[in-house]
C-alpha cells in the first residue's frame, strides 16, 4: 500500500507552474492547518538542510515538539516529514495522503510538491507541534512553502543554482530567495549581501540579523567560539566541515531570536545528525558521503577533503542535468584521483558518457554496481567519495540499507 501510494504521488507533475494558488486553495480546504504552530522558515543554495536540522535540535533540547521538513528524501520518502526527528508513520502519511488525492482528483490541481506540502502541514496540525522546521523546495518566492508568517526567516549561504528557473545572477537568486521576508525578523549567513537584503527587509517591517555583523565566529581547533549579540564558547558540531561553522552561527542567530537557552543551543549543535552531508560512514577505507550537488557545494567539500591528506582517492560522481556539472568536475579534479562516472536514479539524470568531455574517468552507469566496484578496489588506507547529487547518495544508502 505504502510503496503503490508514493509511486502514485510522484505521476503528479515534479514541476508545476510556479505560484501559490494552488496550495492555498488545498490549505483552505483543509481548514489552513499552516496557521496552528509557530514556524521557522529557511531558503537558501547551500546550507539549509543543516540549519534546518540544527535549529529541530536546539528547539528539541529546549523541549519544543518540533516537526521538520525536508526535500528531497534521500532513502525512503518519509523522511520528508519528521517530528522530532521520527518519520510521519505510514499509516498517517496514507490517511492523510489518500484525503489530499481525493481534493485534487475532484478538480483541485496540485504537483506533486504542492501534495506533500499540504500533507506536511496537516501532519503537524494534528499531531500538535510547538515549532514546524520548514525548508523551502526551491527558490522561495512562489514555493508551495511560502504561505506561512514564521517567527524568524532565515536565508543561508547563496551561490548559482537553478539558474533557468531562479535567474542566472546572485542577486536574482537571492531576490527569489527573499520572497520569504515577512514582517518578523530575518537572519542571512552572507553578511556580503547585507545591503542587499536590508533594503528589502525595510520594506517588509523586518529586522535583519546577519553573520558576520550581528554574530562573528571563530575557530579553534575541533571547536569554535561566537561573539555578537551572544557570546558562547568552545562550541562542538557534530557536522563535519569548516562550513558547517557558518551554517551553525546561522542557527545560533536564530535561536538567540527564538529565545532558546545557550545550554540548548550547546546541546543541539554536539547532538545534531544530518545524513548525507559530508557523512562519514566508513574509517577502513574512508568512505564519505557528501551531497554537494552545486559548484559551490563541491568546493566545499573538496576543500574539506583535502585536509583530511589522503593520497588514493576514488571519486563516485553523479549528476542531474540541469547543474554546472562541468565546473564541479574542475573542483573535484583538485583532488588528484580516480573518477568513476555513474547515473543517479533521477528522470533528471545526465548520462555518464557526457562526462567523459571533461574527465578521464570509467563510467559504471549502475550506482551499486559502482559503489560495489570501488569498494573492491579501494585499500585500508584510500578513501571513497560520493558525490554530485543527493538523489545518487539516496541510490548507494539504499544499497547500503539492503
């Protein structure tokens, strides 16, 4: 039932025409559950599933029942809706998805984005949440997400993409982005584009908070110290990678907003868990997951690869068509290793051969078959990266759950 139930739900169009009245005609049909919690609402190219995740922590430690939701899934699609950091159960997500089918089946048209958004939100209603966790699908402005009036909005880190959809400069992504603002505070990660968004949170009756002005970081070894409007030090993530420094003084911003206490917020960063994300899931050979599915999300995790100084390097790569997946190889080339091209398991997928252009490499189109030919040739003291697209990530756990 569960799996005829998804697979139903995923013949409803992946892109609808953007805009809101769709799911504001589902909401108000459902009596607008959006308006029964408080929210947090978070946009932005690289970091918000971290932020996300952080901020469900702390607000869990406080003692809140949060519910968190994400895209995309990168096992089961379950994990799209959480409370607590437990998947809405299947016999929920059938009830409550059989209800939203039989509103669009009776002359209410919805994408398959706008269905789980409603799904999420009558979820939470019912299960009565303090706080929904609620990451944008893309963009901002026109996501099925953006009919809610959070407590605080929060814009991570912007770089280019979706450019066909969102614009192809950084101020029109983030003018997208900041569809979000409403008339509550506001919290970027990129202080550089302060001007930018102040203007726009001026207009809106929105006060903005940045890092880099209203909260500094700095590192010290494994730990970190932030100084601003709160001071804590010798803070502990759990999330690997100097750039999860940024993504957690983004989270601590909001938190310091939200009035969540320095003990909860100390907690939530040493206790968060963010699958796929830098993932380390193997020591002998060290194999890494990362989901870095953007030029500026490859960087990063190039960047955190080399200072982990392995010589033997096989590079699982993976990638949707619509990304500049030729300046992602070109960073994944500083790493000086082997790369094995494959095909995620995506209608969106690009073939593996096309990469062939900008990399010597051996394409094994079958994600497990190419997992399972690195692990044979990788030794104790070699390491494996997965990467390009969350959706090949979601392919090897799959394998690996197996």
């Amino acid at each position: 039932m569960y799996k005829e139930f998804v697979e139903k739900l995923y013949t409803y169009t992946r892109f609808a025409k953007l805009g809101l009245k769709n799911i504001q005609n589902l909401l108000e049909i459902l009596g607008n559950p959006q308006n029964s919690f408080k929210t947090i609402h978070i946009a932005g190219t690289n970091g918000k599933g971290s932020v996300a995740a952080m901020i469900t922590q702390m607000l869990m430690e406080e003692g809140y029942r949060t519910g968190l939701y994400i895209s995309p899934h990168l096992v089961d699609f379950r994990e799209r809706i959480q409370i607590n950091r437990e998947w809405i159960p299947e016999k929920d997500l059938l009830r409550i998805g059989k209800e939203l089918l039989d509103i669009v089946e009776s002359g209410n048209p919805a994408s398959f984005f706008e269905i789980t958004t409603a799904i999420m939100f009558r979820y939470f209603e019912e299960k009565n949440v303090d706080y929904g966790v609620i990451e944008v699908g893309m963009g901002g402005r026109l996501d099925a997400t953006n009919v809610i009036l959070p407590e605080v909005s929060i814009i991570t880190h912007i770089s280019l993409d979706h450019t066909k959809i969102l614009g192809d400069t950084i101020e029109k992504i983030a003018s997208e982005k900041a569809g979000i603002i409403k008339n509550k505070p506001t919290v970027i990660s990129d202080y550089s584009l302060y001007e930018f968004f102040s203007g726009i949170c001026k207009k809106r009756g929105s006060k903005l908070y940045s890092v880099g002005k209203d909260i500094k970081y700095t590192k010290k070894g494994e730990f970190f110290d932030v100084s601003g409007v709160i001071n804590l030090k010798n803070l502990e993530v759990s999330l690997k990678g100097d750039h999860q420094i940024l993504n957690a003084s983004t989270a601590i911003l909001a938190a310091y907003i939200l009035g969540i206490s320095r003990k909860s917020i100390r907690k939530g960063l040493k206790n968060v868990r963010w699958e796929g994300r830098f993932e380390i899931v193997s020591r002998k050979p060290l194999i890494v997951f990362d989901g870095g599915h953007n030029p500026d999300g490859v960087k990063t995790a190039v960047n955190t690869m080399k200072k982990l100084s392995y010589e033997n390097i096989y590079i699982l790569f993976g990638v949707l068509k619509d990304k500049d997946y030729r300046k992602m190889i070109d960073y994944l080339k500083d790493l000086k290793g082997s790369f094995i091209f494959t095909k995620p398991n995506s209608d969106r997928a690009l073939d593996p051969e096309e990469l062939l252009k900008y990399a010597d490499g051996t394409v094994i189109t079958d994600p497990e078959e190419a997992f399972r030919k690195i692990k044979e040739m990788a030794k104790n003291e070699d390491a494996i990266l997965v990467i390009g697209s969350l959706y090949l990530i979601g392919d090897i756990k799959s394998t690996l759950c197996k």
